[in-house]
C-alpha cells in the first residue's frame, strides 16, 4: 500500500498550503504586505501539481478499481471526482478575483482565501477519513501491487523523480516567495539544483563500539553504523535517545571515550573537529545556531573557512540561488532573519563546506508548517544531487519517508534498524515514534 503513503504525503503538502493560504489572509487583514508573486506560485503549484498529477493518479489508478471492486464505492467515488473537477473551477475564481484586486490590496481577497482553503481541507479529509480507509478493505494484494508499481515507476512522467523534482521547484518558491509569518519573505523565488546521478555505493562511514559521556553520565553506549555513499539515514528516537550526542560526536565538537569512526577509508577517531571538517564532514546544528552579529554573508563565508577561496563566490552564488532572501539581506546580522530564514542559513553555512557527508540535527524544530516540507524539500533535492545525510529528526515519518535507512536510538543504545519503509511500517516504531 505504497501509493496510500504517497497519497498522504501529497495531502499534507496541500493540506499545508492551505493553512498557509489562510495564515495569508490574516496577515492581509492585519495590514501586511504580500507580494503578488507568491500568489502567481501558488496557483502555478496548485494548478500543475493538483491537476496534471495528484487528482490523475488518483482517478486512473485507485479510484479506478475502487469501483470495479465493489458498488458501495461509487457514490463516495463521484463525489471526490466531481470534486476535482470543481477545484479547477474554485482555482480559476480564485485567479479571476486574485487579477481584479488593486495592486498590493487585497482585502477583498481575504474571505476567497479562507473558503478555498476550507474546501481544499474538507476534500483532503473526505479521502483520509473515507476512501482511503475503503480502498484497504475492498482492494486486493493483486490491485496495490498494480497500483504501487504506478505510484513507484520514477521513469513515468507523472509518478517519476523528474516530475517530482519539478513539484518541489514549484513548492520552494511558493514558501521563498511567501510572506516572513508563513514562509521565507524573499522578492524572487530560489532555484534547487536538479537531480544527478547519485555516486558509488560504497561505505563512507562506519562507526563501530562509539561510546561517549557527559561527566558519569554515558550518553553513547557502544553504537555501530554504516552509512554507504549517496545515502540518506535517518536517526529517530525521543528526547535524550542521543541523536544529538551522536551528531556532536561524529563532528569532533563532542569527545569520544571508546570505539573508532572510520570516514572514507580513514580513521578519524583522534582527529580534530576542524580536521574533520576539512576531510568533508559538515554539520548543522540543533537550534540553528547563527552566528547573530554577524551579517548573514559572512555567516556562509566561515562555513568555508576550510576551503580553497578560489570557490568562494561560486559557492556563494549557488547559496544564494537556492535562497535568494539570504542574499537580499546578506548584509543584515544574521540574528535579525525569522527563525525559518535562519534555519536556511545554517544549511546554506554546512553546504559551503562542499560536504562529502551532511549532518542535520532537528533541521524543521519550530517552524511554520509550510517551512517544515520547505525543510523536507531541500534534503529531498540535496538527496537527489548523491550527498551523503545523516538526518536526526524527531519528525520521525517525514524523515523516514525520504531516508534509504534508519537507525533508532533509545538511551544511547541503536536498539532498531531498517530500510526507511520497513521501519515505517513496524509497530513499534508506529506506537512509539509515529503516534499510530
């Protein structure tokens, strides 16, 4: 039942857009400013992603047999189809009182706005609440096969990687170009870098027996892991499981009391942080962790500091391409950026390092809902170009739905570990981690 997963990945990006369409409307009534491209974005993304993909792979594959299936589908089927033939209409209303509007007043627009909203919400929760739980009592293992080796095929035009990589271009400028309270407040949209091919699945990374303590306090108990080249691994597990320890310990900046870290057929275990960031291990801290003083440029410029500076204004240009708001205020401290531009920062700081491995702790802690899959969106993009992330995340679905493995930690002590998928679909790991 893969395509069930995607489907509700899908939902929670509309879902997302929604209540950012309404926090919008809100900002319009308190008097505040919204550039006319973030409008432009938003329907180019609901547009192009709702009704060229999302409502086709619904109604060519699971609707479909829903209906062959069994009849007490077709009611509940006609009404979600009728309803993706009105949200066309609803988009084209909403673009026609968007285009009547005075330029930079749009309080008339605040109530469509919210009624938008809603029926993009009502319509998401009748699927969730209604088909999706149908189709997993009527369907048969015959049919999610065929309808999973759809949703998986990356080489279709609507359900492959290329696709998908145009969908996250267009969602990174609706939350670049959307105002500060939803999204980043930047006056022109950022561009990702495109897929690649990812390297050679080798082992970069493996750690065997790593222990460390705070004081009598042993926070690491003697873990093992392996992290090949081009993969993406997630660490989940509750506060105080060590994630963070783990992070601080493979960078050098937290010491080591046993075990040995052996990073691109070197061992590094008596290595310096500083040594081991020239080596290509970059990390950005939990909280972000900003240099506040200091203007957001040279913020990015000691995170080259290892670097040769012949690279410096090329990396500096591909920072600011992805996030062009840094670049708008790159003479601004850093401490004046909202927390969601700041957090771009310190991702845009751990890539000016030219990381041969990306350490991210806790990267969507306290952000807006919009910016928490912007977050997601450019892990994915960084993920498609073959960087090697390691990914401690308490938003344990999201960040095992884009993770190739995972490890779990509780206590200081790895006690699972997995494909993303299989640890997604473990019980224990539900109850514990995914509250289902």
């Amino acid at each position: 039942m893969q395509a069930l997963r995607i489907i509700s990945d899908e939902h929670k990006n509309f879902w997302r857009i929604a209540v950012s369409l309404e926090q919008v409307a809100t900002e319009i009534d308190r008097g505040g400013r919204v550039d006319p491209a973030f409008f432009d974005s938003v329907f180019d993304y609901i547009e192009q992603f709702a009704d060229e993909v999302h409502h086709r792979k619904e109604d060519d594959q699971l609707f479909r047999l829903m209906r062959l299936r069994s009849d007490k589908a077709q009611p509940l089927i006609e009404t979600l189809e009728e309803d993706h033939r009105l949200a066309k209409a609803q988009l084209i209303e909403l673009k026609r009182k968007f285009s009547m509007a005075h330029s930079n007043d749009y309080s008339t627009l605040t109530q469509p706005l919210r009624d938008y909203a809603a029926h993009l919400k009502d319509h998401i929760t009748k699927e969730e609440t209604q088909a999706m739980p149908l189709s997993r009592q009527i369907l048969t293992e015959q049919d999610w096969q065929e309808i999973d080796t759809k949703f998986l095929d990356n080489n279709d035009p609507v359900f492959g990687e290329v696709v998908n990589a145009k969908f996250r271009e267009l969602h990174h400028r609706v939350v670049t170009l959307a105002p500060e309270p939803v999204g980043l407040g930047g006056k022109s949209g950022g561009t990702l870098d495109q897929p690649k091919s990812p390297g050679a699945n080798d082992v970069l990374l493996e750690i065997s027996r790593l222990e460390s303590s705070y004081g009598r306090i042993k926070a690491l108990k003697g873990l093992d892991l392996v992290v090949r080249r081009g993969e993406t691994v997630a660490l989940i597990g509750a506060n105080g499981a060590g994630k963070t320890t783990f992070l601080r310990t493979l960078s050098g900046v937290q010491s080591m009391d046993k075990g040995e870290i052996w990073f691109d057929g070197e061992n590094i275990s008596n290595v310096r942080s500083d040594q081991r960031m020239r080596r290509g291990i970059c990390h950005c801290p939990e909280g972000r962790q900003v240099f506040g003083p200091l203007s957001i440029e040279d913020n990015l410029v000691l995170g080259a500091y290892t670097r040769p500076k012949i690279h410096l204004s090329q990396d500096l240009e591909r920072i600011y391409t992805m996030f062009p708001v840094l670049k708008e205020k790159r003479r601004l401290p850093a401490g004046t950026l909202s927390g969601g531009q700041q957090q771009m920062l310190a991702i845009g700081r751990a890539l000016m390092g030219r990381p041969k491995l990306l350490l991210l702790d806790e990267p969507s802690m306290g952000l807006a809902p919009l910016l928490v899959e912007e977050v997601f969106n450019v892990i994915k993009a960084l993920k498609s170009e073959g960087m090697t992330i390691i990914l401690a995340e308490q938003n344990a679905f999201a960040a095992l739905a884009l993770s190739d493995r995972g490890y779990v930690l509780e206590t200081g002590e790895i006690t699972l570990t997995g494909t993303g998928e299989d640890l997604s679909s473990n019980e224990k790991v539900r109850a514990a981690y995914l509250g289902m």
